[in-house]
C-alpha cells in the first residue's frame, strides 16, 4: 500500500471514531435529562384574615398590588371592638385606629394575588380578605414519570433547566423531591428553585401560574459517561 493510501486510510479511521463518539455523547446526553410531564411557576402565600366579624369601610389593595410589612390593607367596623378589653384582643397584625376600628395589615412584603373582600361587604369571624404571594419566594413545580434506574440517577441539587413560554431559559436547582411508585414508575413531584425567578420578567412571564418546561439533569454513569466524558474533555479543548 502506497503513503498516500496509507494516510487515507488513517483519516478515514479517525473520521469514523469521532463521528462515533459525537454520536456517543449525544445519545449519552439525551439519556441524562428528563423532561417534565407538566410543571408551572408558583409562590409562597399567606391569607389575609379577620378574627371579627364587620363591615369592610376601606378596601386598600387590588389583585396586582405590590405590599409592604404593615402596609394598611382592609379596614372593618366591628361591633364586636366597641366593647370594653376588645383592643386587648386583637392579633399582632392589626392594631385599632382612632375611631376604634380594626386595621388589617400585611404581615410581609409581597404581591396581592386575590382580594375576596370588597368595600361596603360584611365579613364574618376568621374569614380570608385576600391573599398576598410573599416576595421573592417563587419556585417551579414539576412532576415527572421515572424509570427505577431513572430515579436512582438524580443527585442531590441535581440542576434543573426551566424553560420559560418564550424559550427563554432560567438554571435552577432541586430542592424538595416527592415519589410515589405507580405501576413500577416513579411518580415525582419535584421543587425547583431558582435565583433567576425573578417576579415580573421576560415581560411578566416569570410570575405565579405560567407553565414551563422543567428539564431535569440525571447524574450519568457507565461506560457510555466515560467516553462521553471524553470526548466532551476534548472537544472544550479544541474549541476552547
């Protein structure tokens, strides 16, 4: 066989083991994530309530309403407060004002998600005025359907990618995980949290509600990771 045969020869080897290991990789990354069957954003509440029953003379907030810690939020009268000790009573977040009627107000900073209250109503004892989603408490929900040896794959903190309506994506981690096992399938609901979830981005996309796709990232193992590894080493090499 001639030189140039001979080199031939040797590029085509080669050509044919990195088209191999591409190939490799990919399937071994394509094997390392799992998609969620369904996931949306979500925050952490708290209810606004009133402990006595009265008419609801101020309505300070709208759905939509950014609040701060003891910001006033409902005012009622209360028949209820007009009688002797009543102002000892009342909870830590509400305080009467000069005409001895009780001031609810918010207990943390946060957005006002429902209002179930309205100026002129009358309330009765323990009922929920509105709901404020606490600031800076967004998080991911997702649900999956795992294999057994799926699920033995994800780490602790495994990295989550959330890709938003718009195809924007935001890194996360896990952060609580719960499983049943359903017909030899792992069922989990996954917590995904993130720095980058911040409220009102991407144009109001990153709020409470809007779905996403979570792409959970599983620790790969085997053979097949090795020279994945690898190639994925020497390709960051060669790229740089």
């Amino acid at each position: 066989m001639t030189c140039s045969g001979r080199f031939r020869l040797l590029v085509g080897l080669v050509l044919v083991l990195v088209v191999a290991a591409l190939a490799t990789y990919r399937l071994n990354e394509s094997r390392g994530v799992a998609t969620s069957d369904s996931a949306q954003i979500l925050g952490k509440t708290y209810d606004v309530g009133t402990p006595y029953a009265g008419l609801v003379v101020n309505q300070a907030v709208e759905v939509g309403d950014e609040v701060r810690a003891g910001q006033t939020l409902f005012v009622i009268d209360s028949a209820r407060l007009h009688e002797p000790g009543a102002a000892k009573l009342t909870p830590e977040t509400t305080h009467l004002d000069d005409e001895g009627r009780l001031v609810v107000t918010a207990t943390g900073p946060g957005l006002v998600t429902a209002v179930t209250a309205t100026q002129g109503t009358f309330v009765d004892p323990a009922a929920d005025l509105a709901t404020v989603q606490r600031q800076g408490t967004l998080y991911v929900q997702a649900e999956y359907t795992l294999s057994p040896k799926e699920y033995a794959r994800v780490p602790d903190r495994a990295p989550v990618t959330v890709v938003l309506p718009n195809q924007t994506s935001v890194d996360g981690h896990v952060d609580r995980v719960q499983v049943e096992t359903v017909d030899g399938k792992a069922q989990a609901v996954v917590t995904v949290v993130s720095d980058g979830l911040v409220q009102g981005d991407q144009a109001g996309l990153v709020s409470a509600g809007t779905p996403v796709v979570a792409r959970l990232h599983l620790r790969n193992d085997g053979v097949v990771t090795t020279v994945s590894d690898a190639v994925k080493g020497y390709l960051d090499g060669v790229v740089g």
